[in-house]
C-alpha cells in the first residue's frame, strides 16, 4: 500500500520548517501539503503560501469547512422552536456550618454517589446536593429572536464567520470550538479520503513542546487511527532553531512576524494577549472593523441577542450580561490596549507606535 505524506501548513514559522523537512526527505510525488482556510486570516499568510509555492516549486491544497446544511438545519429548528422548559443557574448547598456538603439523595432517601479523581486517581463519593437560583429562564426562542436570527442566519462562504452565525457565538478559550471545525476536522476529512482511496496517511504537524504547556508532552510519532500516523519532525526544537534552519534553506519567514504578531493564523486570534493586540490596533486595524462588523451579524443570531469577538474577562462577575457584552467588544477590547495597571489607567505612550518599524518577538529585526 502506498503512502502519502499530508503536511499541514499554516503560513507559520513551525509548519514552514516541517514542510522543509519533508520535502527533503520524501518523494515529491508523495506529499500532499494542505491549508485549512478559516476566513480570518491575514491576507499576508496567502501571500506568504503563494510564495512557498514559487519557492519550493509545490503546491498547496486549500481546504475550507463549509457551514450550509448546518446553518439550513440551524433556521428550520429556530422557526420550529415550540419548547417549554425553563434553565435554572444552580448553586451548591451546605450545612448550618457553611462548610460541609450537603449530599444528593434519590426517591428512596439514598445517597447517590459519584466517580472523580482525586490526585489522579478515581473514587467514589457522594454526589452534592443543589437548589436552582431565580426564577429560570425560558428556553424557547422568544418571537422577537426568532426574527432577528432568521433575518441574518443565512451562509456567507467565510466559514469563520459562518460557524459563528450557526453555533449562535463567538468561540472562547473555554470553548475553542474554532480549531477543531474550522482546522483539525476539515483536515481529518481529507486525511480520511485518501484512506478511503487505498493509501496510507502520515500526517506532519509542526508541533512543539516548548510552545506551551498543552504541547509539552506531545509525542514524535504515534499512531492515530487505521493506516493514520501522526509525525511530528521538530517536536524537540526551538523557535530559534526553526527560523535557523529556514534561513539555512533560503526561505524567508512569514513578514507578520517582523510586524509584533507571536504566531501566525488568524487576524486577529480570539487568545491574542493584549501586546498583541496593541500592534494589531496601530497596524491592521481594518481587520478590527472587519471583527466589529461580524459582533453585529452573529449578535444578530444569537439567542440572547449579543455575543463578543473578545472575551477579555474586563469586569468583575457581577456585571449583568449587558454590561459584560459592552465591555467586551472589539471597541472596547481596543481601549483596553491603551491602558496599563490592570486597565484602569491610560497609557500615554500607547498608540505612539510607529507602524512601519519592526516589533518581531522573535528579534528577527536585522
Ligand atoms: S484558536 Fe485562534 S488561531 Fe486557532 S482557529 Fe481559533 S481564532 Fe483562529
């Protein structure tokens, strides 16, 4: 059985090198290096792949998840949408003394127990007994919502924008759905096809351990599925040995990186850490309006009627759902990067940045 080696490439630095990798050590008929456009990247980054494909005299398969049927099924259960059930917050209850838990019994006066781990390990012990709070909330879409969404709910072919408008939100650091619809699963399908048509995948991911904590155990090699591995070339490299050994083979890195971005993907990541941001905001702030432009339309699907790009935690839990939204959008969002101490004071230097200087944080700047 022949194999085929996929390559994913994301116009960063990482991706670039295990590119590199293996077209120095594969057939060239062999490998396949694929992109999974999101619809929120930089137009940098299809410039820079437009580059590698001169470069390296390949080419590279743009892949795109595509939200219609989702979005079409989305609109029929909003229009149908009959139920009567309320959802309540709940809280935890305990004794007289505040302290102790209160545990859950069943019908019959039992105490129902429970499976966690507990320093590693699991064991059984009894469940929490808790009481709703307030008075709920209605499920069911109200008819009001029900408008709004069906008039903005309908496929825009930018697939970041379009996953929003069907999930109803904006992805989270808790709830990164954006990765795994937009990039892993799109490129699991075409990794699957090409098992279907009789081959077997390596799939090389420019994976590295150092780049945070999720990754520092990430294996070089393992295998993921029926004639499905999964190779990970420079696992044990630095970021400095990566941009050395591009260098080596005559490719330039990404340009965004002498401009102040960390990593290279979407514009902006919904993680960007707020220096980050302060360069998006002097640099690419077109890319910001484009962001606030999208908070309208998928505000507009929401059942709750807004949800936020950012979700940078910039008040205190308290703050109604309102205010939370206020202090969260992207214009929002932008006055924060001009503040220091926490956000609570302005930053006179702030906004001084001249845009056309290098800011790498990788000091790529000669
Ligand atoms: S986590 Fe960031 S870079 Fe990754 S898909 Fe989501 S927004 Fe894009």
């Amino acid at each position: 059985m022949s194999i085929k080696h996929v390559i994913s490439v994301s116009g960063g630095k990482d991706s670039t090198a295990t590119l590199l990798i293996a077209l120095g050590r594969c057939q060239r008929e062999d490998i396949i290096p694929i992109f999974c456009d999101t619809g929120n990247e930089h137009v940098a980054v299809h410039e820079y792949l437009s580059y590698l494909e001169q470069a390296l005299d390949i080419t590279i398969v743009r892949l795109k998840a595509d939200f219609t049927q989702e979005i079409a099924a989305k609109r029929v259960f909003i229009a149908r949408d009959q139920r009567t059930r309320r959802e309540y917050d709940i809280e935890p209850v305990f004794e007289m003394d505040g302290k102790t838990p209160v545990p859950k019994r069943d019908g019959r006066g039992n105490i129902v127990m429970h499976k966690v781990k507990r320093n590693g390990v699991m064991v059984e012990e009894p469940k929490q007994k808790t009481r709703k709070i307030g008075s709920g909330r209605r499920v069911r879409w109200t008819n009001s919502a029900k408008r709004r969404a069906l008039s903005a709910l309908h496929p825009t072919g930018n697939p970041f924008l379009d996953l929003c408008m069907w999930k109803g939100r904006f992805p989270s650091r808790k709830a990164q759905f954006c990765t795994e619809e937009l990039k892993r699963n799109v490129a699991v399908a075409f990794q699957l096809d090409l098992i279907d048509a009789g081959y077997q995948v390596i799939s090389w991911q420019g994976v590295r351990r150092d780049e945070s904590l999720n990754r520092r155990d990430a294996k070089k090699m393992e295998r993921s599925g029926k004639s499905l591995w999964v190779f990970r070339p420079i696992v044990d490299w630095s970021a400095a040995q990566v941009f050395a050994f591009c260098a080596q083979q005559k490719i330039q890195p990404n340009p965004l990186y002498k401009q102040g971005m960390h990593r290279v993907g979407c514009m902006p990541c919904i993680n960007a850490g707020k220096d980050e941001l302060r360069e998006i905001v002097a640099r690419f702030p077109v890319y910001l309006e484009e962001k606030s432009r999208w908070e309208a339309r998928v505000s507009q699907t929401a059942k709750r009627g807004f949800s936020t790009f950012f979700c940078k935690e910039l008040h205190d839990n308290n703050m109604a759902d309102r205010r939370v939204y206020e202090a969260n959008r992207v214009e929002s969002v932008i006055e924060w990067t001009r503040t220091t101490r926490g956000g609570r004071q302005f930053d006179l230097l702030a906004g001084t940045t001249e845009p056309t200087a290098c800011a790498s944080a990788y000091g790529l700047c000669e």
